[in-house]
C-alpha cells in the first residue's frame, strides 16, 4: 500500500485530478461575470374595489393561475340607494301622463276642427246655391227688361215718326225717350248684377264669403281658426313631453344599468397572472378603492443582479445572460434590460420581491426571464427564488484572468470596508 502510495504515477495523476477540479471549479469564475444574489421578480398587479360592498367568498386562493376567459366574481354589493331611479320614475309617470293628456285634447280638437270643416263646407254649398238661385232670378230679370227695352225702342222710333207728322206732341216724345232710356238703365244694373252674384260665387268657392262688399266670414271658419292656433300650442306641447320622456327614459335606463352593476362586481383576471397575494378577507365589508388582491405577471418575470460599477460600459440592453435556479440544473437565456448605478433612485414599481438597494460601487443589472419558462404557475412562478447569473465576458484569456482576480480584490476590498464600518458603529 505504502509502494502505491509513493508511486509517481499515482501521484501525478491525483494532482492531475486535483489540477483539472481546479480547473473546472474556477473555469465560470474565467468564461462568466458571475452573481449569485439574484432573485427572481415580478411586477404585481393591484387589483381594487370599485364600488363599496362585501368581498366575495370564492376568491381565487394564494398561486392559482388566471387563464382570463371566465369573470371572477370579487364584490358583492350593499342594497343600493334606489331614491333616484324612483324619483325618475315618478317624474317619467308624470311625464307620460301629462303627454296622454296632451294627446288627448289634441285629438279632441282635431275632432271639432273636421266638424267645423264639413259646417264651413256645407255653409259655402248654401252660399253657392243661394247665389246660383239669384243668379237664375237676375238673368230672368235682365231677359224681362230686354224684352222691355226693344218693345220700348220700337214705340220711341214710331213716336219719332208721329212727332216729325205733327201727330203727337214733343213732350210725349220726350215721355217715351225717357222711359226707354230707364228700362236701358234698369237693364244695364242687372247685368252689373249679374256680374257681381258670379264674382261672389268665385270667392265663394275658395272661402271667401262677401256680404255688401266685406267678408262675412262664418262662425265656423273663426272657430276653426281659433282651434289652429290650440292646435299648434299643443303640438308644441306634445313635442316637450315626448322630448323629456325620451331624455327620462334615458335617464332611467342609465340609472338601471348602474344599480345593476353596484349589484355585483364580476372581473375578467388577466391571462399569465398568478394570485400574489389576498389583502381583503372574504365576506368583509370594503369601500371604493380598497385593494382586494394583488396579482404577479409570471409572463414577465425578471431577476435584478448587481454587479462592479466598473462593469458599467460591458453591460448592454439585449444581450444574453445565463440564469440558472438554485436547485436545478436548467440554465434559462435571459436578457439584459435595465441598467440601473449606485446613485440611481430606485423606481417606484410595485414588485413581488424586495430588489436592495446596490452598495457603494454597485450597480443593479435587471435581467428579463423568456415568457416561454413562466407558464408554469406552480410555486408563485419561482417569485423569490435565488438564481445565479452569468453574464458573458468580452475576451478570453489573460484579460479575462486579469478582470477575475481584480473583481476578486475589489469584493475583498467591500467586504473589508463593510467590516471596518460595523466596528466603528
């Protein structure tokens, strides 16, 4: 045993082993910028109450996934104040009343204003035969006194004959001419009034109903006028009442829609969350704006790592990073997102996990996980966990050794001043 032991090949070959653990252990430390206090994080969503009432009893319990094709039910509402919906009502009721009304008396006058159209109509038939039989009367008359005028005319022209033979007298000559100039006049007045009785029919036919040259207007065509004029003040009527039972109607139907939806209150819960936390108990009594649950995205997962400020200018948005959980063997591609210094101040996110904030010469490096590695919902999404973070370095080789062996003296360095500060304090 003690010859195995002293073997020079034995010997070598457990300092080749030791060599190559060695090297296998530090090789990460050479290829790799590594940081191990990583955790992974997540944006929460706060989820509120938007109206007072009671939480529900089946709230979504601490880890479930949310799919987002089904409403969850989270509030149920106090009785609602119903006052106005009833006074809207009332006021509707009113307003249709008042309309039926309106309507009513419209249709009242309407009726009286065909009645006194068919009076008026039936008058302007009696004015129209009443005028027709005196026409017929004056034309008889004016055909007498045509008849008149022409025997008349034939005894004047025999007169004449007589008065030149010395017959008669001059002043029975004068007797005769005078008589037949009067029954030429009496017949001229009744052909005038002839012409008058047609232009009264003429004015009768449209309405117009003359009466010693004015217009004898009848009871019935004053009335109907009359009735026109209420009848436009209740189509004016009419029309205020339907408008306001229309903008009641409205009213009411948004004051229904409200008070159905204070009845309850039914949310449609994001795909890819999970249920972070619940802040309001079952079945207890929440105001407005009370949060009820928050909500973490594991769709959009990220882990903020810090790493030397020095580092600053080799860390660029978008590129790849290696992230490994603690406990498993799976490296997950991440990228680099937002690079935050020492002196930053710090964003006012609402987060699942607690991000510290980075020592003297540190910077926060966030890195964002794939969607494709958050599906799973099991464990809050690994929120929390610890992971280990390797970022590329840029070169291979003595430079990398180099940077190595100063990140190793400058943690030391933080370390021994972290040190020195706790015993001063």
């Amino acid at each position: 045993m003690e010859k195995f032991v002293r073997s020079r090949l034995v010997r070598l070959s457990l300092a080749s082993v030791l060599l190559a653990t060695a090297l296998w252990a530090f090789f990460p430390y050479l290829a790799y910028h590594v940081a191990s206090s990583a955790f992974v994080n997540a944006e929460l969503l706060r989820v509120t109450a938007p109206i007072s009432g009671e939480v529900a009893h089946d709230l979504p319990a601490k880890g479930a996934l949310m799919d987002g094709t089904t409403k969850t039910r989270l509030i149920e509402a106090l009785p609602p104040d119903r006052r106005t919906l009833v006074r809207l009502q009332q006021q509707y009721a009113t307003a249709e009343a008042q309309a039926a009304l309106v309507e009513a008396q419209l249709a009242q006058v309407k009726a009286a204003d065909r009645r006194l159209a068919e009076e008026t109509a039936r008058y302007r038939e009696a004015v129209l035969a009443r005028l027709a039989y005196e026409s017929d009367e004056t034309t008889a008359n004016l055909a007498g006194c045509d008849a008149d005028e022409q025997q008349q005319a034939k005894a004047l022209a025999r007169a004449d004959l007589l008065a030149k033979a010395g017959v008669i007298s001059p002043q029975r000559l004068d007797n005769i001419a005078a008589t037949h100039a009067s029954t030429l006049a009496r017949c001229r007045a009744i052909i005038a009034q002839i012409g008058r009785l047609k232009a009264e029919a003429a004015a009768a036919r449209v309405g117009i109903f003359l009466e010693d040259g004015f217009n004898d207007t009848p009871y019935t065509a004053q009335e109907r006028d009359r009735l026109l004029l209420r009848r436009q003040e209740l189509q004016a009527t009419l029309l205020d009442a339907r408008s306001r039972l229309a903008q009641l109607a409205a009213e009411s139907a948004a004051e229904r829609q409200r008070i159905a939806q204070l009845s309850s209150y039914a949310l449609a819960l994001p795909a890819g969350y999970v249920v972070w936390s619940v802040l309001a108990s079952p079945g207890s009594a929440v105001t407005e704006g009370q949060p009820i649950m928050d909500l973490a995205d594991c769709q959009r997962r990220f882990v903020v790592v810090q790493v030397p400020e020095r580092d600053f200018g080799t860390m660029r948005t978008g590129d790849p990073v290696m992230v490994r959980l603690y406990g498993t063997n799976h490296w997950l591609q991440g990228i680099v997102g937002h690079v935050r210094g020492s002196a930053a101040r710090d964003d006012t996110r609402l987060l699942a996990a607690h991000i510290p904030d980075p020592g003297g010469g540190q910077i926060s490096v966030e890195v964002a996980l794939p969607p494709t590695a958050a599906k799973n919902a099991a464990g809050f999404c690994n929120i929390g966990r610890l992971a280990e973070v390797r970022f590329h370095r840029r070169g291979f080789g003595i430079a990398a050794a180099w940077r190595f062996i100063t990140d190793m003296i400058g943690a030391h360095e933080t370390r021994v001043a972290g040190g020195s500060s706790a015993r001063a304090g």
